[in-house]
C-alpha cells in the first residue's frame, strides 16, 4: 500500500518501512510487458483529468499556503497548477506511454572467440527516490518515467505541494494498481520536515539511487549528505551569447523567449552577453524587446553607459551573473570577442545550457566544442532543453554532471545495463 502520511516528524524506521516496500515492487515492475506499463500510464492519465477537480483544490490550498508564507512569485509559478497545466501533465504520461520500451533493449553483443554469446542489454534501476522543490508536477512526470522504466518511485516532495502531492499520488495510486501495478510502485515518502530527507538519502541498500530537483541549496545539502548515489541535477545559470555574426532578426526573438517565456524554470536565460562589435544595433534593440516583454535588465558597466536612463535598466552586481534570477530579470554584458564569451560562461554558468546565436559557422563550431554544458544551443531559445521537447515526454530532471546520465533525464536514463552470458559448456583456463 502507497504510503502517505500527514506533516510531521518521523522516524528513520517510518522512512526505512516505507522504502522496503519498494524493493519487492522493484522486482514486479521489471517483470511488466511493454503493453502492461503503456496500460497503466494511460489509465493513470486518464484518471487525472477525471479528478482535476480534487487537484486543483489540493493545490489550491498549497498556492495560499505558500503566499501567506511570503513565498516569492517565482516559486508560486512553479507551485502553481492551472486546468491547461493538469491537462499537459495528462498528456506527457500518454507521450511517455507511447516511448519504445528501454528494458530488454540491445546495447551491445558479440561471441568470443571461444562460443560464448555476450549480449549487455538495458535493466531498471529498482528504487529511484525523487527529492524536489515544489513544482507538483515532478510527482507525475517522475512516477510516470519510473514506471515505464521498470523503477518502483518513492517521492518525497516539498512542504509547500504537500497537498497536492497527496491527491496526485492517491490517483497514480489507485490508477496504477487497478492497472495491474505492484501496490508500492509508488509511494510519498512521509514526513515534511527535514529528518525525513537525511533518512531517505542514507538509506543504502534499499533505494539504489537519488535524484534531487530544485535549489542550489537542495542539491548541495543531497549531494554532500547521502550515501545513496545521487544523479545531480543542477539549477540553470543559462546564458545566450550573440556574437558578431547575430543576426538581429533571429537574435532578438530568442533572447525574449529564452528568458520570459517562463522564467522561473532551469532553462531560463540569466545573462545575455553581447560581442562589442554589435552594441550599436544589437544592444539597445535586445533591451528595447526585454523592456517590452516586462523584462528588467542588469547591466554591467560598458553596457549601462550605452543605455539610456530607465527605471528597467539598473547596475549590474557582482552576483547577478553567478545565479538565478527565476523572475522577469536579466544580466547583460559586453564581451570583446568569442573568446571572452567562453571565458565568462566557463566562468559563470552552471552547465545547464548555454546558446549562442550567430552566422558564422566557426564560431558555432568552436562555441558547440569549448562550453562544458549539458546542452549547448545554436540559433535557438534556451527554452528547448526539456525531456518533452527533446522528444522523451517528460523528464525526471535535468542532470548537469558527466557520470551516467546529462541533460534531461528520459526513460533509458533512468536504466543501467547487464550482461547476459551464453555458453555451451565452455570453461576458462587456468592461464
């Protein structure tokens, strides 16, 4: 039975019992057809927007929750579910229904010289615990990637959803197992306090593997603290470089969408750095479309003497390039060259994702080659790095380190591989 418990402090036991229970339900969900899984997601979507209703009431009372708390805008978006918003977290577990199925798949295969058959093929993780800020919708697109994968999910979501994470995996629940899915394929991992995290993140030998999302904070304390391995997904100080070969008519456009499109996501642009050559049209016509979009500009000193006085133009400080913003602001500097581009996005970016909006084929070939990022964007908006636009349906986040798994996280990311070996009877030598 799925776990869910109101806030409170628990036990090392309560979160051990509850991560127990998934290893058997690891088990189950390895052994599911392609069909069995696809059946389940739909039904589970299905079930979501019948009872869209429950879950935006549910979050609701997170939304006015968190606004009595003084929770900042930003933070509220992400927390914030609206009927389009449950319809589109619907359809990604359809899209993510409709994926080829990663278990069993070939990796590689050969037969040695002796007969035997090696054949490494793709298997679930077993026990994926999600750790997150807000943003309920992780708790469906996490459960869906899972399943699909062949993981069992234990979540352990804000304070801030918890509401909203009770209703959404009441349904994935009751959906799931009416489907034919193991009862604990998924659980709300109890508790809202912070003992709850330390217990799960150390939970060795029972959760195979941690991912957390939200905060640089957040990330931080998992990463330090757990003895679990952790897959590291990091916030997003993404930059657009418009370089000397920008071609206004696509640069403008996309530094817009890249940021206001929806700023408070990892994927939002933070900084615009612009080549010198260019801030005679460039500059004032990129801050004249970020002024309109309702965007404020921080600009560093060169940029902010070529700018007239406006309310919506301030000094750039030293932070304003080392983070996130999450709002409807941004950073903007003048670069002297390519070559001062790199040298300030390896010296401030996060390694989420960083474009580069030129029509010089060089200059994108050595930018695509030097930025040490998860993804790295030519002549396009910053927004498409996204498990849904990449074409996984979702995503279980987006990870900015190099071991495993980098860049958003679909269904053969959350897999690791075996090798199968076939033999007629052949022994090895003493040699």
């Amino acid at each position: 039975m799925s776990v869910v418990t109101e806030s409170g402090v628990v036990t090392a036991q309560d979160v051990l019992a509850c991560a127990a229970l998934s290893r058997p339900a690891a088990r189950a969900l390895a052994r599911l057809t392609a069909a069995q899984k696809s059946d389940a997601l739909r039904q589970m979507a299905a079930a979501l927007l019948a009872r869209s209703p429950e879950v935006l009431a549910a979050n609701a009372q997170d939304l006015e929750a968190g606004a009595a708390a003084g929770m900042s805008e930003s933070l509220l978006d992400r927390l914030r579910l609206t009927p389009q918003r449950v319809t589109a977290i619907a359809d990604a577990l359809v899209a993510v229904a409709d994926l080829p199925d990663p278990i069993g798949q070939v990796v590689r295969g050969s037969v040695l010289p002796n007969g035997v058959r090696l054949t490494q093929i793709r298997v679930p993780l077993g026990v994926v615990a999600m750790i997150y800020e807000a943003r309920p919708n992780v708790t469906v697109d996490a459960t869906g990637i899972a399943v699909m994968s062949g993981n069992a999910v234990l979540l352990r979501g804000s304070a801030s959803a918890h509401a909203s994470n009770v209703v959404l995996v009441e349904i994935l629940h009751e959906a799931g197992t009416a489907a034919g899915l193991p009862a604990d394929f998924v659980q709300l991992v109890p508790g809202t306090d912070r003992s709850s995290v330390t217990h799960l993140i150390t939970a060795r030998g029972l959760v195979d593997v941690i991912i957390p999302r939200g905060g640089a904070g957040l990330i931080e304390s998992v990463v330090i603290g757990a003895t679990v391995p952790v897959i590291e997904t990091g916030t997003g100080n993404c930059h657009v470089y418009l370089d000397t070969a920008a071609d206004a008519a696509k640069a403008l456009p996309i530094v817009v969408n890249s940021k206001a499109r929806r700023p408070s996501v990892c994927n939002a642009a933070e900084t615009v750095l612009i080549h010198r050559d260019r801030i005679g049209d460039l500059l004032p016509a990129v801050v004249d479309a970020l002024h309109a979009a309702g965007v404020t500009v921080h600009a560093d000193p060169l940029a902010l003497q070529l700018l007239p006085t406006d309310a919506r133009t301030v000094p750039a400080a030293r932070e304003d390039f080392d983070g996130e913003f999450l709002s409807l602001d941004i950073a903007v500097a003048v670069v002297d060259s390519l070559d001062g581009a790199l040298a300030h996005i390896a010296a401030h970016s996060t390694g989420h994702t960083d474009a580069i909006v030129t029509e010089n084929i060089a200059a994108a070939t050595r930018f695509t080659a030097e930025v040490d990022s998860a993804a790295v964007v030519v002549n396009a908006s910053t927004a498409f790095t996204d498990g849904g636009e990449f074409g996984f349906g979702a995503e279980i986040g987006i990870s900015t380190q190099k071991l495993h798994a980098r860049g958003p996280m679909g269904l053969a990311e959350l897999t690791s591989t075996k090798y199968i070996v076939e033999g007629s009877g052949q022994i090895r030598g003493t040699s």
